[in-house]
C-alpha cells in the first residue's frame, strides 16, 4: 500500500514535541519505574488552510497501559476509546510510544509491532517512540528516545532529530522539578482508569494545570 | 515513623521511597531509639535504599548488619543485592547458587536468581529455572503467576493458560484469576477461544460485579462472537444479548461520573459501534 504523500507530514528531519506530551510520557515512565508502560501521542486534526505550512509537533500524550501488556482486550478497548475521543475532540493519533520492563532492555518487541501496525493503518506516518530506560534520570540531560516507523512489517529506525518545546533547556528542567514534585502521582493513564472511572486519562486535566503552572 | 515502617514490613509493600525518605528524615538519626526493632528496620532500609539505587546508605547498614549477624542468611541475601546493584550478576548468581546449596528448601534464593535472569533478559533460562522450581513449591502462587507473564512475554500462550488454569485451581473465588484467564484467551483468539474467554469475564464479574476490566472482556468477547460469520445465528442470538446488557452496565457506571462531560457522553456510543463493526 503506498501512502499519498501529506504535505503536514513529518519532515524528515524533525519531529517536535510540545511541553505537555513530553512531560506526560516522562511522567508515565517516572511513575511505573518497574513496569513496560505504553501509550499514544495526538496533535490536532490539520485544518485544510494549514495545509502545507504546518510544522509537525506531537501536542499531547494519552498514558494508556502499565500492566497486561501481552494480552489484548484491555489495549484494544482503550485504543477504540482514545479514537471516538480524537474525533470529539479533533485530535488523531500520530505516534505511540512504550518503555520496556528491563533497564537494559530499549528495543521494539512484537508488543510494539503489533500495536504500531494496527495504528500504522489510519496514519502510515506513525511515529514509533522508544524510551531509553537508561538515560532515565529526575534530571535529565536530553530526550531519552529513540524513534521508529512502520516500514514493510517491520519497526524500523527513523532518523530525526528530536526536538523539545517551547526550548530544549526549559522543557527538561520543567519535566525535572515535574519528577522532583513527584507529579507523576497525578498521573492517570487507562489502567487507572479502569480502576476508578471518574478518573479522567483522556486530558489529564489535573495534570495539565501542574504542567502549565511549572512551565510558566 | 516507626509504625508506618513496621506496617509496610507487615504488609510487604514496596515504597522504597518512602522507606528511603523516613530513613534520611527521621529514623537514620534516632535508631538506637528502636531497641530491637532497630535490625530489622535496618535491613527493610538497606532493601529500599537498593531499590533506590542509593548504595552508600546500603552499604553502611549491611556493614553493620553483618557484624551483627556474622552468620546470617539474610544479610548474605543483602550481600548478593549489593553484588546485583553493582552489575557483579554472576557473582550474584553463584553466591544465590551457594545459598540454595546451603539450604534447598529456601525458596528465596531460587526465585532471586530468576529475577536476575529476568532481568538480563535471559527469558528462556528463567522459564527453566521458574518451572525446576515449581516442581518443587508447588503451591506458590506468585511463581504460576510469574510464570505465565514470562510465557506471555515469549507468546507461549498455551503454556501461560497452563499456568493461568494453575491459579484458578488454588484461588478459585479469586476474580482476578479468572479475568486474567479470559484475557490470555481474548487474546489466543477464534471462536472457541472467545467462547471460553466469555465464560472467564463471567465467572470474574460473578465474584466482583465491579470490575471494569471484567466487563469490557465480556463486551468485547460477546461482541466479537455475535459479529463471526461462522457462529450459528442461534448462538449470535444469545451473544448479542451479552453485548446489550454489558452496554447497559457500561453505560449506567460512566453515567454515574462526570467524566464524560458534554459532548463526550456520545464517545461511549461510538465506542461500542465502531467495536462492533471491527467484531
């Protein structure tokens, strides 16, 4: 299947990530230290007049899994959730991201073939993101991620540089005194969810408000 | 402080950063206060200091533990973390080896050993291990459990049901277990799967009417059944009535949050539409 050419798409050189999906992803991974996490990334949906002109930023993050990683229905739930909320919303969903349970342990597994594929089928220019559990730090020095792409069945690397909004320095030390609060704990993701379900992991509302108020 | 040290110590929990906190903030200072209690807050700090990856306050309660208790097996247990901390696993694993030769009804050093493996990525040596010892302890809940993430993770789904089935049989009243079965199942796929999968989801949501989990496997499982072109339409009758009355109770239990404020009460709508045409 070939894929029409977006003009919104990804450039090949650069994929952006706003403040508010950095530091969910970063939260997520901070508040499960001992467990494979995974989620989805969103942006809004283009308008037709931004056509052409748009940079291609990752605008916000739903945290999704932190436990049965290898069953389905839980994953498959949630995803058909997050898509009827896109559409509420005007979002889509234009990457995923997982961490691994093993500090050592960074690379794709069939988990994440699997779940990129079936995202892969709405936007082939799904951005597959990876934590590198070792550059896992309450301070981090850089992103700690390693992109992918979709490509003929396979998960394979994709060369782009990450960069951190509004500014590489100021989104790492807001993610850092983030982790140092200890906001993580206000972090719900699907699981959660299903736990309480007033519990909101679509927004992240709480959350958001920590972010804004750190960042500003 | 002391109390809520000693509740963690009962009820096994892992707050590591607390413990670690408590420790920094008030305990390190006044452990003498603690009479005999002291030793085993010790060694409770000495474990979350390593989960923390926090080696000098480690090391310095192991040194004193060890002179305490020069002989211990518990302290050589600190020891072997220690060694697991520094990246010395080998050296983990032969005195973990040493230990079990020492003692073979021990079940703690087996199950460390596993975990290191695990966590060396060394999946297929762990399942040996994990299963050797199962042999052994058989009744050991948390190993059939660890074991069936382990097959999981390796997509043994067959082996995993062994295991899932394991835990039903020692804990039947247990939802989880059940649950967890029918999504090992869900997951397996085709009809005769599904069907079983279904049976799961019913079981766990008879032993806890509140678990999300439990009916969203029962929507999904009985959704994907009345959908399959190959069910006969006697059963598909039968399976759509599962869908609507788990609708039903999915729907009350969001409408009795706001979670779904305006405009989003039509997500769930859509939710269970475009899952049913997937089927």
């Amino acid at each position: 299947m070939s894929s029409v050419p977006d003009s919104s798409s990804v450039s090949n050189q650069q994929v952006n990530f706003d403040l508010r999906a950095f530091c969910k992803v970063i939260l997520h991974v901070t508040k499960y230290p001992q467990n494979p996490v995974n989620g989805v990334l969103l942006r809004e949906k283009r308008k037709d007049k931004d056509a052409g002109s748009r940079k291609f930023v990752i605008q916000d993050a739903i945290p999704v899994l932190h436990m049965s990683k290898y069953t389905t229905p839980m994953m498959e739930f949630a995803l058909t959730q997050i898509e009827q909320y896109c559409k509420g919303s005007d979002m889509e969903v234009v990457g995923y991201y997982q961490a691994n349970e093993s500090l050592k342990d960074n690379q794709p597994d069939i988990v994440a073939l699997r779940i990129s594929e079936k995202l892969a089928e709405s936007n082939p220019n799904l951005i597959v993101v990876m934590i590198n559990n070792d550059q896992l730090n309450s301070n981090l020095e850089c992103a700690p991620f390693t992109l992918y792409q979709v490509n003929e069945g396979k998960l394979r690397p994709k060369e782009a540089r990450i960069n951190l909004l509004p500014d590489e320095d100021g989104a790492l030390s807001t993610v850092s005194a983030l982790i140092q609060a200890k906001s993580y704990r206000h972090l719900i993701d699907f699981d959660n969810h299903l736990e309480d379900i007033s519990l909101n992991y679509w927004i992240n509302p709480t959350l958001n408000e920590e972010i804004e108020q750190l960042s500003s | 402080a002391r109390d809520r040290l000693r509740k963690w110590r009962d009820e096994n929990e892992r707050k590591s950063e607390d413990v670690v906190d408590l420790f920094i903030s008030y305990i390190g200072s006044n452990l003498s206060k603690l009479g005999d209690e002291k030793w085993v807050v010790m060694e409770q700090v000495a474990i979350a200091s390593m989960d923390m990856h926090n080696l000098p306050i480690a090391e310095d309660l192991i040194m004193e533990l060890k002179e305490r208790f020069p002989k211990s097996e518990r302290v050589r247990l600190l020891q072997i973390q220690r060694l697991n901390l520094l990246g010395r696993h080998e050296d983990a694993m032969k005195g973990l080896d040493a230990m079990i030769d020492r003692d073979p009804t021990n079940s703690v050093p087996y199950k460390r050993k596993i975990a290191i493996l695990k966590s060396l990525g060394r999946t297929t040596e762990a399942i040996k291990e994990l299963s050797e010892y199962l042999n052994r302890f058989m009744s050991d809940q948390e190993a059939w459990s660890e074991l069936c993430d382990l097959y999981l993770s390796e997509g043994e789904y067959n082996r995993a049901v062994f295991c899932a089935e394991e835990l039903v049989l020692h804990t039947p009243h247990n939802f989880f277990v059940h649950q967890r079965l029918g999504d090992i199942r869900y997951t397996m796929g085709g009809i005769e799967n599904l069907k079983l999968a279904l049976s799961y989801y019913s079981q766990a949501l008879k032993l806890n009417a509140s678990s999300m989990r439990s009916i969203f496997g029962l929507f999904l499982s009985a959704s994907s059944l009345s959908t399959n072109p190959r069910v006969p339409p006697a059963d598909k009758k039968e399976y759509t009535r599962v869908v609507t009355w788990a609708v039903d109770q999915i729907t009350k239990r969001y409408s009795g949050t706001n979670v779904l404020e305006d405009g989003k009460a039509e997500m769930l709508a859509g939710v269970f539409g475009a899952l049913q045409i997937q089927g």
